[in-house]
C-alpha cells in the first residue's frame, strides 16, 4: 500500500511546552474502512507505518489484520525517520533541518497526533488499538486520552512506565551516539558510526541470551578463523542494517521519548490510573522478554478492570512478537472478533 501523508493545520502544541510550527503524519491504512471495522496500530521503535513490512504474517487473510475485514492504520510516530516531522525535517523558522534542535517528544504526545488523523481520516472508534513496546506505550495512552475511541485495547510487551532498567538501556545507546566525534554536526549522517554500536546494545535487550543462543551458536565442525563468531559479526551486521536505514538524530529523540512513557504523570497514582481504563483488554507478555518481563504485563491486567492475560511461549525475547506471529494470531484474532 502506498505511504499517505496528512497535514494538520496549524502548530502542535507538545507536552513539554515546545511548539511544532508544522506536523505532517506519514501513515498506511490497509482494507476499506466501513465505519466499524478500522484497526490501530501503533508501531515500535524503529519501524514505520508500513505495518506488512515490519510484522510478518499479520495483514494477511486469516490474521488478525486481514485487510478484507478490518480497515487498518498505522501511522508513523513524531520524530522518527519514516516521513512524519522529524529531526531531519525543515524547521519554518530557521529554513534548516532540525537536526538536534528537534524539541522534546513524549509518547502521549505521539497519542495525540493519532488522534489528529484518526479525525482526519472520519475514524471516530476503532474496533481495537493494538501496540507492542513502545507501540504499547501508545495504545495505552490512546485508550487514557480518549476512551470512546478504543473498543479493545491490545498491549503486547509493554508496561504503564517506563523502568529504571529500560532507561539504563536507552542512556547507554545515546551514550554510545554521543560518543561519536560526528555527533551534532548538522548533518543527516551524523553520529552513524555511534548508532551502531547503540543497536548492537539495544539489541542484546530485545533478544536476550536465550535469543542468542538459539540463534547464534557456532554450528558443530563449523570451521572458521577465531575471530569470526557469528554473534560478532550478528551485531556489526545489526548495527549496519539500521545505519542505511535510519538517522541518529531520531534514534536518540525517541529513546529519550520512551524514557518518557508514564501513564500517571499529571493524573496521579498508575494504579488508579490504570483502574480508569473502561474498554476491554488482552494483555499479551512474553516469557523471556528481559526488557519487559512479565511481570510487568501481570501489574497491568492486575491493575486494569477485566483484562485478560496471555503467557507467549518464546525463546527469542522481547523480540518474541515479532517472530511468533502464528502464536500471536490465536491469541489476538478471537479478542478482537469477540462481539
């Protein structure tokens, strides 16, 4: 499906008190939309909109996102690299790019540009709003933001806040950017050399050992100079891939957005925060997810009035909803699909 672009009218006011001059919102959307059936998605990380390309196996007759059924959306968040305003976009005051004078994001920032095009595209309820990590930061602040939006809410891998452990994480990745003696130059290439390191740490997070080892184990006999580990070379691999695809600019501002995610900032107590959560909700954790353990998805559905839990069997990690898509659909397909 071809990449749609909306541009909203006037400035965006973020949370922080900085002010977009412009907000334009790349998005895909998927199926028809018959005012009942539209599906949100809201993306991790690094990925984009184009949902099809970065979860395999899910726009697919007979998955969850079947687009002869359900109108999907997927819009790219503020900040990242895929075509919604970003660092590497022009700033109306200056005439330059933003580069690192892009102001601060916070994910319910990103909830509300969502909600901006959801208006735009005539969305006014979404049979279900489903997010995976960062995503799940997302739906969970679309569904606190405007309730009569969100049928069901699916949160797979995510948390109400961000944890010490995630943002010691994502400082050692900006500090691995920082590092780089290209860091600040105004230049859309700036930092590259740092961001891959950054993705190499950031990736031992997403898979864990028992990614690693089931993935990235010397075979048998396997032949080989000592210094050519498929786990080495796995990471440098790693590091490149996102470096032709993505700018560190970015990368360092969403880190910094993730660190951000806190459902009861301004609103009080998470836990009764949580509680005020009306629509019916799946709550999906993975059981060797070190970056969001499953205890986090149990404080959740503890805390959310009539939520279900689903354990996923994976042994690749926080990186587990990515892969056991198979898994995924014959948990999620029924709970969205329930009347």
């Amino acid at each position: 499906m071809p990449l749609k672009y909306y541009i909203h009218d006037g400035p965006f006011e973020l949370e922080c008190g900085g002010v977009l001059p412009e907000l334009t919102i790349a998005y895909h959307t998927y199926g028809h939309f018959t005012g009942d059936n539209a599906v949100w998605v809201c993306h991790a990380l690094t990925a984009n909109s184009d949902v099809a390309d970065w979860w395999p196996h899910t726009v697919e007759a007979g998955r969850f996102l079947d687009p002869a059924h359900r109108f999907v959306v997927c819009a790219n968040i503020i900040g990242s690299h895929y075509g919604t305003t970003g660092p590497l976009h022009i700033n109306p005051a200056t005439g330059d790019a933003w580069y690192g004078g892009f102001p601060f994001v916070t994910i319910r920032d990103m909830a509300r540009a969502h909600l901006l095009l959801a208006r735009h595209l005539g969305v006014e309820r979404v049979q279900a709003a489903i997010g995976s990590s960062i995503g799940g930061f997302q739906a969970l602040e679309m569904a606190l933001l405007a309730p009569e939006f969100v049928g069901r809410l699916v949160l797979i891998a995510t948390s109400a806040k961000t944890s010490p452990w995630c943002i010691a994480f994502n400082e050692s990745q900006r500090m691995a950017i920082e590092a780089d003696a290209t860091w600040d130059e105004r230049a859309p290439d700036a930092g590259r050399a740092g961001m891959m390191t950054a993705r190499s740490i950031g990736l031992l997070s997403y898979r864990g050992s028992s990614g690693y080892n089931a993935t990235q184990a010397e075979r048998d006999g396997e032949e080989g100079r000592m210094e050519d580990f498929r786990a080495a070379s796995y990471q440098r691999y790693q590091g490149e891939k996102l470096a032709r695809r993505y700018n560190a600019y970015s990368y360092h501002l969403i880190t910094r957005a993730f660190d951000s995610h806190n459902v009861g900032r301004g609103r009080g107590d998470v836990e009764r925060v949580l509680a005020t959560v009306s629509c019916p909700t799946l709550v999906v954790g993975i059981t060797t997810d070190i970056i969001f353990p499953v205890e986090e998805q149990r404080f959740l559905c503890d805390r959310i009035h009539g939520a279900r839990l689903e354990i996923l069997e994976s042994e690749f990690g926080h990186d587990g909803f990515l892969v056991e898509h198979d898994k995924l659909n014959t948990i999620i397909k029924p709970f969205i699909e329930k009347k």
